[in-house]
C-alpha cells in the first residue's frame, strides 16, 4: 500500500528527478520597455538557420545577429568575437575561452570570409546541409529575383512612412511589416500590422526637405509617403508599437524591436520615391 507521504523519486545524486515547472517571462509594470531582452530568436531570412537578435552596445540602432551557441574563441578570428551580457551584445571578446560569432560569417547564402578556421569551415557546411533540408521540404523558399525598377517605384521595398508626426522610414513593404509581440507559444506573432478591419493610411506626396532639415540639393522635391497622421492617436500608435490589432491593448512583452528608423533625405535619399504606388489613392499635399 503507497503511502500518501512517499518520498519524492531521486537521481543516483540526490537530485530530483521532478523537473520545476516552467515560467513565462514577465515584462515588469514599470518597464521602459516591453521588449523581452533574453529572449529574441529568429531564422535567418536568406538560409532559414536559427539567430538570435539581442541589442547591442556600438551605436547601431539594429540588434545583432549572432550565432545561437557559443564557440571557442581560438577558432573565432581576431574581429569577429562577439559577448552577450545580460542581454545585450558587445562586439568585442570577454576573455574567456567562448566567445560568439556573427551569422554573417557563416550563413551559407553569403560568399564565405576568405579566411575561416576550420572549425568554423564544418560548422558552416552543416549549416549548408541544413539550409538543402529546409528547401527540399518546402520551409524555406529561395530568393526571388530582384524586382525590376518599376516595380520598385510603384512599391517601394522600404517605404517612407508619417505617424505622430515624424517621417520614419520602415525595414518592409507596408503590408510585410510584421507584428512584434509575443503570442502565448513565446513565439513572435506572425500577424501584419496592417490590417483589413483596420483604417488604413494614405499615400501622398510631401516635400522632400523636411521642415526641421535645410534644403537639400536632391533631384526631387517631393517624395512619396504612407501617411498615417489622419488616424486616431491609439491606431498611430498602434503602429509605432508595430502591433496588430490583436496585440494593440494586450499585456504580452514584445519578442523584436520595432524596425522604425528616423527618416534622414541625406541617409535614405536612394530609397525616395516620386510617384505613388501603382493604385494608391492620389492626394498631394501642399509645402
């Protein structure tokens, strides 16, 4: 007969072998932020292999891809060592024997460094079979060929964008631009933040040089802008959040940064365009 008191099943060690119950993470109530830090993996668009995607600590606004393991440091070359401390990437080494790698340096869609350990040289071939699997089994798609100039002009790969009253320029086409909340799976959300049952912005044509801007001496002085301003203030800020309407009022922390980059005519001048989108409703706005 069992007793209702039975001790607990142990290891040959004395540990338990009752795993502890997991715990979601939780962003605090006082955060800055919504975005969980420890936790921001991804797949590398080009070869489909895991990368995670902390912040770092060199003045570049976007996070770091780095491999998700760490290697040893003396198959790392001199200026690709790479450390992760509470959250946050240092490009530079920490002195102990691991270190990581960008994925740069081993995504088997880019031309590989010219010079690559040999450790390096394996793990970059496994990742290459890896990349065969995902595509002989339909999960990753090969690239597309690159969009002829007209379609880049009637939709532009990175659009200039309006909301709260700042130009930002986005990191997808409007209808890519992907949501960054956390669903209850702890993946990232899947869901667009525009959307159907949503009000929508406008395309129009606004002056290139910004008023907080001196003149530039650019071929066009007009650009082509989705602007957002005539919506109400919680759906503008819907999309500054880069959420989608399910995720607008919910609690869930945020998986990625939000991709929104300030809007400068002397950095982003390549990606001005000066015509609408093929079908966009026309409205010219004045200087």
């Amino acid at each position: 007969m069992c007793s209702a008191n039975a001790p607990t099943p142990r290891r040959w060690d004395g540990t338990s072998t009752r795993s502890p119950r997991s715990r979601s993470l939780r962003v605090d109530a006082d955060s800055p932020t919504r975005l969980v830090r420890s936790a921001q993996p991804g797949r590398c668009p080009d070869c489909g292999n895991r990368v995670d995607w902390p912040p770092r600590t060199d003045g570049d606004v976007r996070p770091a891809g780095l491999h998700p393991h760490e290697l040893p440091a003396a198959a790392v070359p001199a200026l690709s060592p790479w450390h992760v401390s509470s959250g946050i990437a240092h490009p530079a080494h920490d002195g102990t024997p691991w270190c990581r790698i960008p994925h740069t340096v081993l995504c088997p869609a880019r031309r590989a460094p010219a010079a690559l350990t040999p450790q390096l040289t394996a793990l970059r071939r496994h990742l290459a079979l890896h990349t065969r699997s995902l595509i002989n089994n339909g999960t990753l798609t090969t690239p597309a060929a690159p969009p002829t100039e007209r379609t880049e002009t009637c939709r532009p790969a990175r659009p200039i964008t309006r909301l709260l009253g700042i130009h930002y320029i986005a990191s997808h086409p409007i209808g890519a631009i992907q949501c960054v909340a956390q669903t209850r799976q702890r993946h990232r959300c899947t869901r667009p933040v525009l959307d159907d049952q949503a009000p929508h912005g406008t395309w129009t044509l606004l002056p290139t040089a910004l008023p907080s801007h001196r003149p530039l001496s650019l071929p066009t002085d007009r650009m082509a802008v989705y602007d957002l301003t005539h919506l109400a203030f919680a759906e503008q800020l819907r999309w500054r959040h880069q959420h989608c309407p399910d995720h607008a009022t919910s609690s869930a922390a945020d998986l990625a940064r939000t991709e929104w980059e300030p809007f400068d005519p002397r950095l982003h001048h390549q990606h001005i365009h000066q015509r609408l989108p093929h079908g966009a409703r026309k409205q010219h706005h004045g200087a």
